[in-house]
C-alpha cells in the first residue's frame, strides 16, 4: 500500500508545483491521475520515487517511509518501482536487449554490471520480458530502429525485469497514435490484473481513464481536486477540473 | 558542439602560409646574423639585398631531397717522379677523367700546373701527393668548372722522393654517383621525423584522454552538481579546466623543458596537458548536452550512480567523444611539430637543425613532408567523424 500524505513540492524557482497533497492506493488498483499540463502529474509521479525531492510531506510505501530513504535503502525502494514515461527514455544507441537488462540494476553488482556481465538467469528473464510485449525478434537491433509503440513495449519490458510491485507510468501513450496507446494500455492492464502489480498512471484522454481506470484522483494547480471513480467524473466535474472552457476530447477507436 | 567544420583545403593553405612565414623568418634570421655586427638589425629585414636570397632559398624549399644515387670514392692518381729520372714517368690518359700536369717529373719545389679534365662538373676537390709509404700530404683546393675542368698551380714538396724507384703520385678524390637512383637519406630522416611526430601527437592524446575522460564527468553539471560535495568538485575540476585553457602548448612545453630536459618527453607532457584542458571541456559539454531521459530512467530501476553513468550516459556521449579525440589528434599533430621545431623532437626539430646548418633542400623535404602529413591527417580526421556521427 502507497501513503501519501501532506506532500507539497516547491521548485527552486518558486513554482508551487504540488500543495497538501494526499491519498492512499491499495494494491492492485490502477489509479489513474487526470489533470491539465501543469497541474502536477509528472512532479507527484516522480516524488513517489525520489526522482525529484518533496519539499514537505511523507509519503509511505508498505510502511517504508520512502522519503527518509537514501543511498542503498532509496535504492532498495527503487527497484520495486517500475517506471514508465512519455519519451520511453530508452537508450537510443544501445541494443533493446541492453535496455530490458538494465532494468535490473538495481540487484545486481556495479563491477559486474560494468563489465556487461549478465547471469544466464536474467538473459533469460529480459527474453521472456521481450516475449511478453511481442517484441523478442527485436532483441539485438537498436533501441532507436523501434517505432515509438514499440519502444513504450521495450520500457514496460525493462520495468518488468525489476519484478515490481508498482508500477509509475507518467502518460504513456501521450506520443503514440490511438491504436498503440490502447495497446501499451492493456498490457499495463494485463500486469495491473494478472500480475497484482499496482498502477499509477496519468492520463489526458477521458475515454481512456474511463476504460483502464479503477479510481481516479485529479489535480488542478497542484491540488487534489477529485478523488474517486472513474464514471463519478460527470459534465460538472469535468468543468471543475478541466475549467469552464474545456470541451472532452476523445482519443478515440475504444477497445 | 561538433568541432570546427572540416574544410579539405585548410590545412593545406594554412601550411603553404606558414611555409611563407618560415622563408621570411630565415631570411630574416640569416640575415641580422650573418652580415651585420648588432645581433638583430630590423633595418636589414627591408633591404633590397637580403631578399633577394629569398628566391634561391624558395627554390631549395621546392626541390626537396628526394633521391640519390650511391656514391663511391674514386682516386685519380698520376706518377710524378721527383726529382725527375728516379722513377718512370706516368703518362697520362687522353680520355675519361684525367689528371694532366704541365711535367712529366720535376725538381723538389719546383711550381708546376695540374688539370683536371671530365671530373664532376662545380665540384670543390682537394689535390695531394702521395707517398709511397701511404702517407699523403694535402695540396690545394680547387673547383671544378661548368664542364669538371680545373686548372690549378701545384708545388712538388722537398721531402718527397722516389723510394725504392716507386715515385710519388699527384691525387685526387672524386665522389663518382654509380648504380640506380635511390631515396636519399634525407628522405628516411624525415620518414622518421614524421612517424615520431605523430607518435608524440599519439601518445599526447592517448594519455590526454585517459585523464580527461572521467575527469569531464565531474566537469559535468548534470552528473555532478548534486549537494555541497558535488558542487565544489564541479567548480574546481572546471577551473582547473580552464587555468590548463588559457596556456598554449608551447609555453608548457617551455615550462616543462626546465624540469626535465628538453625533447620529445617534454614536448608529449606539455601536449597531454594541454590537450587534457581541452578534451575535457570538449567531453564535459558533451555530457551536460545528453537526453537526461534514460538517466531518469535508470536511476528510477534502482541503479547506482556509476551504473548511471554506464549505461545511460557513455553510450549517448561515445560518438561526440571519439570524433573528439581524433580531432584532437590532427591538432596535436601541428603543434607537435611546432614543439619539435624548438627543440622537442620529431619532424619539427629535423627541420630546424637543416634550417640552421643552411641545409635548404633537406629543410625543403621536411616541409613537404609536413604538408603532406598535415593534410593527410586532416583529411581522414574529417571523413573518420563524418562517418562516426
Ligand atoms: N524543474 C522545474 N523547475 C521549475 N518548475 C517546474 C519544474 N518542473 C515542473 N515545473 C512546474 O511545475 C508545475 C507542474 O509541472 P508538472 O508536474 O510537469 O505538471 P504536469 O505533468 O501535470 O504537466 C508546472 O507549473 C511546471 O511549470
Ligand atoms: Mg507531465
């Protein structure tokens, strides 16, 4: 179970990125964050993995108080936490084989792993990973060879390899085409629901949250707005959320 | 980010430039020192005199010492008994070359006329008697004209005397060119001077990057600047960057000739260092210019941060960094030919040391060589990098 509680984040410049912000996610849930660009869905994502440091706040992982977590116990933290971005933040240059295998980091040791050497057993686990998203024939060519649905396959491989209890994915399908984005979403779906492992991930499209989302928290200038489900967010809540110009747009082909 | 745009002709004319700067600078240099009792008269650099050498120089500087043919010393001898009737006179040959003196013998210190005919044409020769116990004893020396004729007044020494009715013989040493043409030793000389300019520009390099590679990361604000700790290590490892900067190699290379001597290991250190503060800055900023993508990434797998480093940043930073080096490379190639001209070896000292001993057209096979080298590396620098980004 994740806590957060009271968190605010201020940038050094002065943004109030995220004020008392709060709420508890079981496990297995598929919390989806809604919100507009800026309202501070990629800076609470990142917080709940010390990406970017809170300014405030605790925010409780299994009990774990991941925010007086550092050096080897941040880490420790870390690797049950897969992560998933908008830019897939592969690298480019590197086999997608490497890739996977370096969602493993975090077990195994540094000189080894400098070294490239890999266990026959995680060379095993990053194929299967590949296998699972499709992609195994894929495995020695480049990273940047991939399409973009295909590179999101790759990262949520390579967050498979840290065997994760959670998983962050900050808008996952917000550079891919309405078909793929409905892929990257079931497989997330199928882990979400085979695997137990929990998911947080911010979404833009409404049609979408509609569909994957068990419960939904949305935020409006770094504040809480809404927490509930999914077909609670009706044409009044919308407007709370979206502001009063905002029309719904969908992302379409629902699956 | 990507070094100077390559330009194949470059090189080329920034060498034939500092060829004119060289002609100038010898001109100059002989001039003050040779005529003049001031060590350095600038006056003398305008006259009308000392430029006027510039053309017989240019022209040494464009035909190098390529080729030669083997030389093998030939003695022209002639019996010439003194006194006259204490041995058999020689007699001359009609053809080939040939000495002819005005007597067939003569008196002790009678003056009499050598001629040389057919022997190498503007030749500086030396005539001597030899004994016949082997001894010789120097005569004159003379220059053979257009078509290798001198004509020259010899006197027949006292001491010299037929011994046991073997006479003495008037002599001469030519140094007769025979067999194949060949590549001359002036030719290996500078092959050498090249290989260990480039070698010194190698080593420079290799030894440049060894420190500058993972120093450049602590240069690196998205690496480093984390925490007091790492801000101070940023700030200082930049610095020092920058202090190294503001040196030129040369001076370095100077400051260094007082602690060990200077040469070749001189010249490489003064390189390494100079080419560690540019490297450096070069490797920083191509590490503060990656995607911080993937380090967000693996950083968010639980991985440390040399793993970082590994895996998100080495790969995207290895083709800025390997067109980089072979950059550097080229570069160091020139300055270590400067270096070498003041003493740390290689091509550049060979160079000097003709300039110096007035050896023009040897001095003219360096400079081409340089030339060549120059634009040669210039040349696969740029495709290299073209290839690699
Ligand atoms: N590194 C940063 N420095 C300063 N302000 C930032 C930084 N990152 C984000 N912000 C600001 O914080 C707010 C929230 O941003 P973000 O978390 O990216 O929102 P979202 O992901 O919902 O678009 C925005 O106003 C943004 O401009
Ligand atoms: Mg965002």
């Amino acid at each position: 179970m994740l806590e957060v509680q009271h968190l605010h984040k201020v940038y050094p410049n002065g943004t109030r990125a995220l004020t008392d912000v709060s709420f508890q996610v079981e496990d297995g849930e598929f919390l989806v964050v809604i919100g507009l660009s800026g309202s501070g869905k990629s800076t609470l994502l990142r917080c709940i993995n010390r990406l970017i440091e809170p300014t405030q706040g605790k925010i409780l992982w299994d009990g774990t108080d991941v925010t007086a977590a550092s050096g080897a116990e941040l880490r420790g933290i870390r690797r049950q936490i897969g992560m998933i971005f908008q830019q897939f933040n592969l690298v480019k240059r590197s086999s997608v084989l490497t890739n996977v295998l370096a969602g493993r980091l975090g077990y195994v040791g540094t000189a080894g792993s400098l070294a490239g050497v890999w266990s026959s057993a995680d060379r095993a686990s990053a194929v299967r990973a590949l296998e699972r998203v499709g992609l195994a024939e894929k495995a020695q060519s480049r990273a940047d060879a991939l399409s973009g649905g295909q590179q999101q396959r790759v990262a949520i491989a390579r967050a498979l390899m840290q065997n994760p209890k959670l998983i962050l994915a900050d808008e996952p399908v917000a550079s891919l085409d309405p078909v793929l984005s409905h892929s990257i979403l079931q497989y997330l779906e199928q882990l979400n629901r085979e695997e137990k492992i929990t998911v947080i991930c911010s979404l833009h499209f409404l049609d979408l949250v509609h569909r994957y989302a068990t419960r939904v928290i949305a935020l409006k200038d770094g504040e809480v707005v809404f927490t509930g489900l999914p077909q609670e967010i009706d044409k009044a809540r919308f407007k709370e959320i979206y502001g009063e110009d905002a029309i719904e747009v969908k992302a379409g082909l629902s699956a | 980010m990507t070094p100077e745009k390559p330009n194949r002709w470059r090189a080329l004319r920034t060498t034939l430039t500092a060829v004119v700067v060289l002609v100038a600078y010898i001109l100059a240099y002989r001039g003050s020192f040779v005529a003049s009792d001031t060590p350095i008269d600038l006056r003398r650099l305008f006259s009308v005199e000392l430029w006027s050498k510039g053309g017989p120089l240019l022209r040494d500087f464009l035909t190098p010492d390529l080729v030669d043919r083997e030389i093998q010393p030939v003695t022209l001898q002639l019996p010439v008994p003194v006194p006259c009737g204490s041995a058999e006179n020689g007699v001359p040959a009609t053809t080939g070359p040939r000495l002819v003196p005005s007597v067939p013998c003569a008196a002790p210190r009678d003056k009499f006329r050598v001629e040389g005919f057919e022997l190498q044409p503007d030749t500086e020769l030396q005539l001597r008697w030899r004994l016949p116990s082997g001894q010789y004893f120097p005569g004159p020396f003379i220059t053979t004209d257009a078509d290798g004729h001198f004509s020259a007044e010899f006197e027949a020494r006292p001491i010299v005397a037929t011994k046991d009715g073997v006479p003495g013989q008037i002599e001469v040493e030519l140094q007769v060119e025979v067999g194949a043409v060949k590549l001359s030793r002036a030719f290996f000389d500078v092959l050498d001077g090249v290989i260990v300019t480039i070698f010194m520009a190698l080593i420079a390099t290799a030894a440049a990057v060894v420190v500058a590679a993972p120093l450049s990361f602590l240069a690196a604000q998205n690496v480093t600047r984390r925490g007091r700790v790492g801000t101070a290590v940023y700030y200082l490892v930049r610095t020092v960057f920058n202090i190294l900067r503001s040196f030129e190699a040369i001076v370095i290379a100077t400051l260094f000739a007082f602690w060990v001597d200077f040469g070749p290991f001189a010249g490489v250190l003064a390189l390494t260092v100079v080419t560690i503060a540019s490297l450096g800055k070069l490797f920083s900023e191509a590490v503060e210019g990656i995607d911080p993508g993937p380090v967000e990434a693996l950083t968010a797998t639980g991985a440390n941060r040399l793993q970082v480093v590994w895996f998100a940043i080495v790969p995207q930073i290895v083709p800025n960094f390997v067109s980089f080096i072979i950059y550097h490379w080229d570069i160091n190639v020139r300055i270590s030919t400067i270096i070498g001209y003041v003493g740390g070896g290689g091509i550049g000292y060979y160079l000097a040391q003709m300039i110096n001993t007035g050896q023009d057209n040897k001095a003219g096979t360096a400079i081409w060589a340089i030339v060549l080298v120059v634009w040669a590396m210039d040349f696969i620098s740029a495709e290299v990098r073209k290839r690699y980004t």
